[in-house]
C-alpha cells in the first residue's frame, strides 16, 4: 500500500490548487499495473524531497470529476502544479532520475 496522500474532487482545491509548494499530482487507477510501478518511485521521491514538494495521488475511478478536468484519459499521469496551474504533464510510467528532473526544473 502507498504512503503517498490519497486526494479525492472535493480535496483537490485545498491540497493542489492552494498549496504553497511545488504539486505533483499521480493520476491512477488500481487496476492499472504501470501506477502500481510508479508507486515505489514517488514515495521514494516524496522521501527525498520532504517539506519542499508534495505529492498526492487521485484515483480516476474515485475522482471522475477532477479527472475530466484536467483531460485524464491515460494513466499513469503526473501533473506537475505551481501556484495553482499546472506547469507540465508527463503521461505513463518514468524513471525517478526524470521526473527528479522534471521536479528540479520547477524549484
């Protein structure tokens, strides 16, 4: 089981769009085994990145609202928020020393 912050539509405003640091948002399914291959790495990151990123999964079958927002129609798909908007969107699975990248670009 992950570690990570499990957020559902009503949480998203108040733990995404208002948050006061760099987001990143792993959209999932349970069934999907590439997300389940991501899991490890995110909690990984999260660890090393503790107090200056916060990453937070949205189940798509739980959260179809907050889904259909952001035109989730893949999964694995990480959405990179800054100040509330969203800076990038990387779609399937990726190594941590990517997405370490992808996260250093935004600090």
């Amino acid at each position: 089981m992950s570690s990570l912050k499990k957020i559902q539509d009503g949480q998203f405003d108040g733990e995404v769009l208002k948050s006061d640091h760099l987001t990143l948002v792993d959209f999932g399914a349970a069934w999907c085994g590439p997300c389940k291959a991501l899991q490890p790495i995110l909690e990984d990151l999260q660890r090393d990145y503790d107090g200056r990123v916060k990453i937070v999964e949205v189940d798509v079958g739980d959260s179809p609202q907050t889904a259909m927002k952001y035109g989730i129609t893949s999964v694995p798909q990480l959405l990179f928020f800054k100040e509330g908007s969203v800076q990038e969107t990387v779609v399937g699975l990726l190594p941590k020393a990517k997405i370490q990248r992808k996260i250093e670009d935004y600090l």
